[in-house]
C-alpha cells in the first residue's frame, strides 16, 4: 500500500538557519506529492505541490523536488523565520484514483526562535 | 483558490448530547468530502470518506453509527457526533477534492472544528 515517512521531530532552529524536513514515500504508480503546513490551532494549508518525476514544488521559499529514483520529496528553506513555526505534514496522492484520500506522514513540527 | 469553511469553529457540549459540524465547499463542488481527527500534536487519522448522494465509508475502527455523516450535496457534508463523551474531544477536519480542479487529486481543507465535551 501507500505510505509516507518523514522525518520526526520537533526541530528547533534559530532564525535564518536551513531548513531540511526528509520526507520518503512507498507508492504504486506515479502519485502526486504534497507539503501542508498547519499553523498553531488551524486547518490545513497547501504549501507545495508536484505532480510528477523531477517536479519543484516552490512557494513562500520554500521548495521540494518530487525525486522519483530516491522515492523522496524532501521541503528545503534556506532561511527560516519565526513565523514559520508550525507542523509540516508531507502526503501522497494516487493519481486520477477516484475517492482515495490523502495518505499523509505523522508530521514534523518546527520552532523557529528568534 | 477553493475555499471549504467549517461550522462551528469550537463547541463544548455536555456529555451525552449530539453536535453537528457542517463543511461546505464555497466555491466548487465536491462529490467527495473526507473527515479527519486529530489528536494533540498527532498526526491526522482519516475517519471516513463521505460522498454526495450515498453512504459514507468509514475507517476501520470508526464506529458509524456514533459518526453520523451525511454528504446531501454537492457543497455540504456534515459530521454528526452522537451521544458524545469526553473521549470524543478532539479537532476535527474535513477536506473536500475538487474534481475540476486537473488530474491530479488535490485536497482542499477546512479550518477544523475544536470539540470539547464536558
């Protein structure tokens, strides 16, 4: 079956450091990768997205490669802020499979100091 | 963006009551809404896949008859927690998958709904 694997926490940073969150998934097929980020006592927000080998998914900088031959969609920043304090969820998607949901990782959560 | 709410944001309930948490997606529709629990500083657990215009599948271990879930249209599915006890406080999500939105199955999510039962 499908599954995804990151890496534990918590990380702590201090402000303007690099960010790595090793996320590595098991897949029939050519899934969809995803970053969500959930802020302290909210929903889920998409933060990143790719859809197929060799994709970047970037956005607010940060950026994930969908790595097809290591299995792995590792989210990358190369300098954090405290506002970025928040647990990071990484999650695969069965492409066009119909009412199959998201298979999500456990979470990473990160706290950036100032 | 597709935008999907979630009602109420909190509730605290006396054990043995009924709440009801409705999610609506705003501005697409969805023949497919999931519900999620998280617990503290989890992960979250898929309860149940709800789609438009029958029954909702639930996870192993779910029981159904205390997670009434009903999917009547297109742009609203509503999770009702029957008879709750304190161990059914939780957050919950919902997310709904919007079919028009290209090949690949991107989720969109609720806010989450934060229950407490006293």
């Amino acid at each position: 079956g499908n599954s995804v694997t990151q890496m534990e926490g918590p990380v702590t940073l201090s402000e303007e450091a690099f960010l790595t969150i090793n996320c590595t998934y098991t897949a029939t097929g050519y899934p969809s990768l995803f970053w969500y980020v959930q802020y302290p006592g909210e929903g889920l927000q998409l933060l990143l997205k790719a859809t197929k080998a060799d994709d970047k998914g970037s956005n607010k900088g940060f950026e994930a490669t969908y790595r097809k031959e290591t299995t792995s969609f590792h989210l990358e920043k190369g300098s954090v802020q405290v506002s970025d304090s928040a647990v990071y969820f990484c999650a695969l998607s069965a492409m066009n499979s119909g009412n199959t949901p998201l298979v999500f990782g456990k979470g990473t959560r990160l706290s950036v100091i100032a | 963006g597709a935008v999907v709410s979630q009602h109420p944001s909190r509730v605290i309930c006396k054990s043995g009551t009924s709440v009801k948490i409705e999610c609506r997606s705003l501005d697409f529709q969805a023949t497919t809404m999931f519900w999620y629990r998280q617990f503290p500083k989890q992960s979250l657990m898929l309860m149940a896949t709800s789609n438009e215009g029958s029954k909702a599948t639930y996870e192993q271990g779910v029981e159904k008859d205390k997670f009434l879930i009903n999917h009547a249209s297109l742009t609203l599915s509503t999770l009702t927690v029957t008879s709750a006890h304190p161990e059914d406080s939780s957050f919950y999500i919902c997310s709904a998958r919007n079919l028009a939105g290209g090949g690949y199955n991107e989720q969109f999510f609720g806010p989450g709904t934060r229950l407490t039962v006293l």
